[in-house]
C-alpha cells in the first residue's frame, strides 16, 4: 500500500510538475547546507536563540524556513503551537500572516499584467468610477480640522501597489483625516464588505495627492478588488487556481478549515511586554470580504515556496508563474526622489529601504540597520510573521510566529533572525 501510495504521490507531482520533495512535507528538496555555501555549525545557532526567547516566556513558539539555490537547508519547529496546551509547535502549523498577504495580491495583479489586462498607469477610476472626482484634504497646522478640499490627481493602479494612493490605514497617523480610515485590513474586512469599502473610501478625502508621500494602507485591500472585478472570481479564488495550487501551497487561504483548526499556532493568553490579555483575530470565521492587505493564513513551507519562486525569477519546479522582467520590475525600488518615503515609519528595521510593488526593497549595503544585499525584498506581518528574498544570496527564509502584541519582541526577532541567518553563508 505505501509504495502505491508513493508512485501515486511521484505521479502527481510529476503532473504538476512540482518537485517530489513537495509530498514529503518539505516546500523543496533538501540539502545539506554546506552544498549550497552555508554552514550547519553555524545555523545551528537559530535554535539556540529561537529557544532561549521561547524560555524567557517572549514567544509560544515559532518556525523557520530556510532555502538556497533551489535547496531546503533548514527547516525546524520550535516551543509550543499552543503554548495553554501543551501541544508543540510543528513545522506544518499554520499562522495569521496578516500583510503578508500583499506580495501575494500583488502577484496575482502582475499576472494579469503579464496579460495586458491591467497597466499600471490606469486610473482606478477605470475599475471603480466612483474614484473619479477625488479630493485632497488642506488641515490647520495642528492637524485636527479640515480647512480646504482640492482637487486630487487620479490614484492609479501603481499607487495602489506601492502605498502611494492616499487611501491609509487609520493606524498610519492621528490626524482627524486618518481617524475617517479604516485602521486596518483586518478591521475593514470584519466591518464592511468590499462594496461598501469602496463606498466609504472614495467619499473620503485625501490626505495628500496620490504619487507623493508613502504611507501605508488599503491600496493592496482595493487591488484585490480590482482583481474581482477584471477576473469575475473571489480573490480566494483567482489566487488558489493561479497561485496557491501550482506552488502546492496547500495550507494558504482566506479561512482555516475545521479539518485543519488543530494546527493553528496560538498567541500567548498575555502579551509579555505588558502583561495585558492579547488575542489574534479569528481565522476560522469568514469574512465580510477577502482582504488582499492582511487576512490570509499560510504555513512556513508554504510561504517559503512562494518567496523561492520569486528568488527564482517567478518559477516554481516547471510553474511559471510571472514573467521574469515582471519579477524585476515588483522588486525595484519604485519610490523616485519625488515621492516622500516613510516605509521606516511602519517598519523600523527596514529604515531607509525603498519599496517596489508591494515589498521594501533594499536599496544600499549600508546605511540600513543590518546585513543583507542590494535588491534585497520583503515584508511582515502584524502578528510576528516575516519573510525575504535575497537574489543575490539566493536565498529565501521565511520566519512565522505568532506574537500579536510586542512590536518591541518583533522588531528584536527579526534583526536576530536575519544576523544568525546571514552569517550562516560561508560561500
């Protein structure tokens, strides 16, 4: 029965032309790290600062997914997937990744520009007219009344992208103009549906001319609208038969399935910064609509794929599933000297970093607060998640914990992460 099983498994996979490693558990095929220039003895000292953080009570637990040239390196579990429970952690567990949920989106929009179906310099109002007739917001020097509306110039599809629209979280600055925005994806996608979002954002103004200023928001939640519309599916849906099932990201979602709800990595009760009870959304309940700015559910092994096809110039075993100038072009800095960049703002340890379509992109190999290459790209979550990709290196890691509260533990781990990971290549 096991070796039919298997010829069936290599037979499939054969089909969907994915490597064989795939059905094994493992997002690629392994190796050992010293056949692709990096250091076991090295790499070995992941675990042992994951699991001192893990004893210090900062973290339930977490994962992490190292791939180079093509070849699994590292793979491991540590701590607990439900700490309360006892139940430890897995590789296979599966994580809120909140904004890591754009650079899929963004995938799935630059397929269809692969296709000439959608350019970056169309109007959103092409998709949506009601974005038509939209104005900019003048405020009083202490920001707290609107003094004056003018006209705003179009929002196009790129400033959706890049988070240069004007359509900001309301998280992104205390302003009473930011106080009318949705503070998050999360929070639009458990209070309206997609029509009604794009109801309130385009009667909304401004609060500053699309194409100027980056502050981070709803652009990529609007895309994935945009998507609906140009594909007439759920965004759930374009993505799992044009992204998820030829990368056999097999765990990824909007939603976690009840067969699936015991592998999901719980928070810890209490934020230990604080000490303040803290919870993660629900990932079990569906929501109003599919948010392409953070609702999404992945595993490591998952993500990992779909960062390594992205190393790879968008393939993926036999997959292609961007053009290779496409893949350049995502990963560019696509901030000019004209566009005021506040990416450091959101995300301290990627201070001075530029940003492409839907990911920082490092654009130096100093200044920034850490090692890595120029052309460098990544994004994370707000609940710990954190992912890169290293063309250069090529090198893709992706980091999943759950830690909702602490931005303080955040931003540590992922400075630890990324030294312990980096000085693991020897070659």
């Amino acid at each position: 029965m096991r070796k039919t099983s298997a010829a069936f498994a290599i037979t499939f996979a054969y089909m969907l032309h994915l490597p064989l490693a795939a059905w094994a558990g493992d997002p690629l095929p392994r190796a050992k790290p010293e056949e692709v220039g990096m250091s076991t003895e090295r790499l070995v000292l992941i675990g042992k600062a994951v699991n001192a953080e893990i004893a210090a009570g900062q973290l339930p637990g977490a994962v992490v997914g190292i791939a180079r040239r093509g070849k699994l390196v590292y793979f491991e579990a540590f701590g607990f997937r439900d700490k309360a429970a006892g139940e430890p952690m897995t590789t296979d567990a599966i994580f809120g990744i909140a904004s890591m949920t754009k650079p899929m989106v963004a995938v799935a929009a630059l397929q269809l520009y692969d296709q000439g179906k959608l350019l970056m310099d169309d109007p959103l109002a092409k998709y949506f007219p009601k974005f038509a007739d939209m104005k900019v917001a003048v405020l009083d020097a202490k920001k707290e009344n609107i003094v004056e509306l003018v006209p705003a110039r179009s929002i196009t599809i790129l400033d959706l992208f890049r988070h240069t629209s004007g359509l900001s979280y309301g998280s992104s600055g205390t302003t009473v103009l930011h106080k009318m925005y949705p503070a998050s994806s999360n929070i639009a996608s458990e209070t309206m549906t997609g029509a009604e979002l794009l109801d309130r954002l385009s009667s909304l103004p401004l609060p500053y001319q699309p194409g100027t200023v980056w502050e981070y928001g709803l652009g990529l939640d609007v895309l994935g609208l945009v998507i609906e519309s140009i594909t007439e599916q759920s965004l759930g849906q374009y993505l799992q038969d044009n992204v998820w099932t030829p990368l056999g990201m097999v765990d990824t979602g909007f939603i976690i399935p009840a067969d699936k709800v015991a592998r999901y990595a719980r928070e810890l009760p209490n934020d230990p910064t604080t000490g303040r009870p803290q919870s993660a959304p629900s990932r079990t309940e569906k929501r109003k609509f599919e948010c392409g700015g953070g609702c999404a559910v992945s595993t490591a092994g998952d993500y990992l794929r779909f960062a390594f096809m992205l190393v790879n110039k968008g393939r993926y075993g036999d997959a292609r599933i961007l053009s290779r100038k496409t893949v350049e072009y995502m990963l560019s800095n696509q901030l000019g000297p004209d566009v005021r960049n506040q990416v450091g703002i959101t995300s301290p340890t990627q201070h001075d970093y530029g940003f492409g379509l839907s990911v920082a992109v490092r654009t130096t190999p100093g200044i920034v607060g850490g090692s890595g290459s120029v052309g460098e790209f990544s994004w994370a979550g707000a609940y710990g998640t954190w992912w890169w990709g290293d063309p250069r290196e090529e090198l893709a890691v992706v980091w999943m914990v759950n830690t909702p509260g602490s931005p303080s533990i955040r931003r540590k781990l992922m400075q630890v992460i990324r030294a312990l990971v980096n000085q693991a290549i020897i070659d």
